[in-house]
C-alpha cells in the first residue's frame, strides 16, 4: 500500500504522511484528498509509531528540505543595517520606537522590505500621531494665551476700582 506518497516537484521528491488508515475509511481520507492528513499514531501495540521496518515513516526531523538562497538577518543596530544585502530578508529585532523609525527610514530609502514590518503603513500611522500632538499643542498654546490675555484685563480692571477708593 502506499502510505507515503512522494509528489515531485522541481526534480525533488517532497514527502506527504498520512494517518495510519486513511486507506481503510471514507472518513479518513479514502478517495477523498481533503481528509488526507497527518496524525500522530498513538496506541500501545502501533507499529507506525515503534517505527518499525515495512511500515510507513512517521514525522520526525531529517525530512525538512534546505531552504536556499536567501539569509535571514536579525537587526537590531544602524551597522547591523548597513551591510545588508537586497536579496537578504530583514527582521527587526527588539528595538525601540526611536531607533525604528530611524531604521525605517534607511529602510524605505534603501527600498529593502521588512519581514515583520509594513514601512508605509508604520509611517503613515507616525505622520498621524506627529500631527495630532501639534494639534494638540496649538490648541493648548492658545489656551494658555486666552488665559494670559484674561488674566492682563481682569488686573487692569481691577486696578482703577482701588485706585477710585
């Protein structure tokens, strides 16, 4: 039976592991792709799970292809930043608001993408939070310069009354 079923892709065997008895049942996958999937055998006399000889493989580490190409670089620094290559993928790593917005910068004019972060989008939301604290600081500028102004006419009105006594 083929319990392990080899798809071919690019010249490379990838391997797909099926349950136990998908070919037994309709509900577990007999003619019917969709409920083909992987579950861990289970149970005390498995001979799937012992991993024993003329039985399908089981999921464990050796089956995972190389990834190649592209490296993936942790940045946490400006220098760190600066040697990076185009083809690279970029993550940033655990690093504040400051220096994120500085890397992002570099980043946008460098035109490298950031895995774990959308440039435009964080700094569109930046340029909304910078104009709102200048909004915010106009109308407490004003504000206070209402109440300066108010303050100046209540002491000059004031002033004539205890001159009058």
């Amino acid at each position: 039976m083929g319990f392990i079923l080899q798809i071919k892709l690019g010249g490379k065997c990838k391997m797909k592991f099926l349950r136990r008895t998908w070919s037994r049942y309709s509900k577990l996958g007999k003619k019917r792709k969709k409920k083909q999937v992987w579950r861990k055998p289970t149970g005390r006399d498995n001979k799937m799970r012992e991993k024993r000889k003329g039985y399908p493989a089981v999921v464990s580490i050796g089956y995972k292809k190389k990834k190649e190409g592209k490296k993936i670089i942790i940045v946490h620094t400006r220098k760190d930043f600066e040697n990076i290559q185009k083809d690279a993928i970029v993550i940033f790593g655990k690093i504040g608001q400051r220096k994120k917005i500085e890397l992002s910068n570099i980043a946008k004019e460098k035109k490298i993408k950031i895995s774990n972060l959308d440039i435009e989008k964080f700094l569109k939301e930046l340029e909304k939070k910078e104009k709102k604290k200048a909004e915010e600081k106009k109308k407490v500028e004003v504000k206070s310069k209402k109440e300066t102004k108010g303050e100046v006419k209540k002491v000059e009105e004031k002033k004539p009354v205890e001159e009058g006594k």
